[in-house]
C-alpha cells in the first residue's frame, strides 16, 4: 500500500483523499488476482480485513462479481458490463475502468 496524497484543507488541517473508493480499489485488486485471500486485498487497499469482506459482499450483492470456491480458497469472477452506481456515470460500464487500471479488455472489447 502506498501513502495517500495529503492536500490542506480551508481549515489548515491536512485531508487524504483519492478519486476512488473503498469499493473501487477492492473491485480492482480483485481484478488483478481474481484468487487473492482477502487477508492480502485488505491490506493492498489499506482497509481492515472486515471492511473488505463487507466490500466484496456489497459488490457481490450489486452484481460486480461473483465468487466460486475452489478447494480451501475463492475465487472472483467480475462482471465488467455492471455499471457505475453514481448517476453521473450510470451510463458507463465498470469495464471501462477495470481496463484502465489491469490488463482486463473493456466489457464492449470483449
């Protein structure tokens, strides 16, 4: 896990922030390996061991992926035609993101 950029706020207190979320970030260690132990995506994307665990079930939930167990361990299998949640990019496939950030074809290339 990298540090956050760190950006004054009005108040001259520091914030961190990023143009992702928590479920984003997940979304995308998931896509870079589909058989990580949440334990180790916990850790990439800098949240407990638990809030992932909420995460892949909200994302499970909402139809972004699905999960098989193999032997002792999962695995993940995304569904890049699910669309962004925000209104401003319903229109937009997660696909698209996914590409941007791993080697994954976009939903409509595949």
């Amino acid at each position: 896990m990298t540090a956050m950029a760190t950006t004054e706020s009005g108040y001259g207190t520091p914030r961190n922030w990023t143009f992702l979320t928590n479920h984003g970030h997940v979304l995308l260690a998931i896509a870079r390996n589909p058989t990580a132990r949440l334990r180790d995506v916990a850790h990439e994307v800098g949240v407990t061991e638990r809030a992932a665990h909420a995460i892949v079930a909200d994302l499970e939930a909402g139809g972004y992926l699905s999960r098989t167990r193999v032997g002792r361990r999962n695995e993940y299998t995304l569904n890049p035609a699910g669309r962004f949640r925000h209104p401003a990019e319903a229109d937009q496939e997660v696909g698209a993101l996914l590409a941007l950030f791993t080697e994954l074809p976009a939903a409509s290339d595949a």
